[in-house]
C-alpha cells in the first residue's frame, strides 16, 4: 500500500491483516507466461482499489494507474485491466492470490503474503502541521511542544505506539482505519482537512497521501518525514510491486523495468506530492 504504506497506509496495514491462500504449482496455460507462471503476456492485469487516491481510482487518475500503463508499454502489453477489489482484509486472497490479476502496483517490502520486486520509491510516515503555527522546526514525536497539542492519527498505525510513549494519545483525535472511500472520503482528506479547520493542530499521516491531500489543500503546511523517531515503531517503508511466489520471470521482469524507468518513476511520484527519502533517509526533491 503503496499497498501496501497504505495502503494503513493502505498496504501496510489493510493488505497485512488478509490471509493469502498458498498457491499450488500449476503447469502453464495456453497461453500465458513462462512455465509455471499464469502471467498475461499481452494484458498487464493489475490488482487495485477501485477507490483509493492517490494510489488507485477507476477514474484511472491514481499514480499507480499512470505507472501501470508505464509497466504495459515497457513490457508490450496491448492494455491494462483491472480487478477492482477494496483495501480490505482478503484483498490479496480475492485478486492475485486467486489468479484474477497479476499484479499489485505498491507494497510494502516483505509482507509475506506477495513476492516483492525491488522497491522503487521509500516514504515514510510524516507528520504535519501549520508552517505559521507554533510548531515550527518540530521533527520528532517526542518532541515536547506536541505535548499539549492535538494530533489526529489514524487507529493502530504505526505512529499511534509512538504517540502513546510520547504520551500524545491522551488529547489525540483517533480516526477509523478501515473507511469505504467509495462512500466516505480518505482519513488522510478528512485529518488535513480537520488540521486546516483547527479540528486538530496536527496529523500524523501516511506519506504518499500526506503529500497528495495537503496539496489539494491549498493551506502552507510543513510536512515532516518521520525519519528521526529512536525506538518505537517502524517509520519508513520502501514500496515494491507485488507478484505471486510462482511468477519468478515475471519478477525479474518487473525488477529491469524499475531499474531502468528510476528517473521515470521519480518523476511520476514527485508530481503527486509523495515525499520520497534516499536510502540516508535524506528527502528527495527532483
């Protein structure tokens, strides 16, 4: 989210509670694929959600959309199809696990439930706030001015156990997880749209979508990575593709197209807002 950050973030949460289904070894089908592997070789299907800005949308506005049709024409592919399914527990089960698509466009590096390409951005968690407020210069949870603030954060992500050491729960403003954004909007929209109203004085956010929603904002508000937390949970997260176990040529496929669409890649995220770090955890800003 980024399946799998996300997806939650999306993938990270949502995507880690499904249970995948072991794959048995299939012999090939007319068709499709290298031996072993049930991949398309003329359709990129792609496992999505049919309403998760910034990632996914049927509207095919996601970065993840626009990137699916770089990985379709990079690997001559006619089209891109989709199997629409919610981030939801049995997301993987119900798409890829059940050979109804082939991949999924970001997840989380090692979640066991999908075969990870390498990473092709890393985010991490950010935490945001009013650049003309009082919280100027704030890069840590443990920092105090947060004390008597509050902070929206979204139930059970990660940042919420560095919240509670921090003694920041107390006054936090604690938003649903799993939200039918067919019917509801984001958490990510409602928290900024609640710190730009004065509902909360900060939001501790996923980062692709931080990034995304505080731009649709249009409000001047600093968006800190998380990149300075000692101890506590886990902050930054490369974001691979996800493929089933079988699909090894498929892998490495994938594997030659990250490498050599990086500069492609960067591009495409940094135009949606995602806050994308180097591997010193340094922000990457072209």
């Amino acid at each position: 989210m980024a399946h799998r950050a996300h997806r939650t973030c999306r993938t990270i949460v949502s995507l880690a509670a499904a249970v995948l289904i072991p794959l048995q070894a299939q012999s090939q089908s007319a068709g499709l694929g290298a031996a072993g592997e049930l991949v398309d070789p003329e359709t990129l299907r792609v496992c999505a959600d049919p309403s998760n800005m910034p990632f996914s949308d049927k509207s095919g506005e996601g970065f993840e959309d626009k990137l699916a049709k770089m990985v379709a024409a990079a690997t001559g592919r006619s089209s891109v199809a989709y199997t629409w399914f919610p981030s939801i527990p049995g997301f993987v089960r119900n798409t890829l696990g059940a050979n109804r698509c082939d991949i999924i466009m970001g997840y989380a590096q090692g979640d066991e439930l999908v075969q990870n390409t390498n990473a092709y951005y890393r985010s991490s968690y950010v935490l945001i706030y009013r650049k003309d407020g009082d919280l100027a210069g704030v890069e840590a949870l443990s920092d105090p001015k947060l004390l008597d603030k509050r902070i929206g954060v979204v139930h059970a992500t990660p940042p919420s156990a560095n919240m509670a050491a921090a003694k920041l729960m107390r006054k936090a403003k604690v938003y649903p997880l799993v939200v039918n954004t067919q019917t509801a909007p984001s958490m990510a929209e409602v928290m900024i749209r609640d710190m730009v109203a004065g509902v909360i004085d900060a939001a501790v956010v996923w980062g692709p979508m931080a990034g995304y929603y505080a731009r649709k904002s249009g409000a001047d508000l600093a968006m800190v990575p998380l990149t300075r937390e000692k101890g506590g949970s886990r902050m930054i997260y490369r974001i691979t593709m996800g493929v089933r176990p079988s699909d090894q040529q498929w892998k490495r496929t994938l594997n030659v197209f990250i490498k050599d669409h990086q500069a492609e890649i960067k591009k495409l995220l940094l135009s949606y807002g995602v806050p994308l770090l180097d591997e010193h955890d340094e922000r990457i800003t072209q």
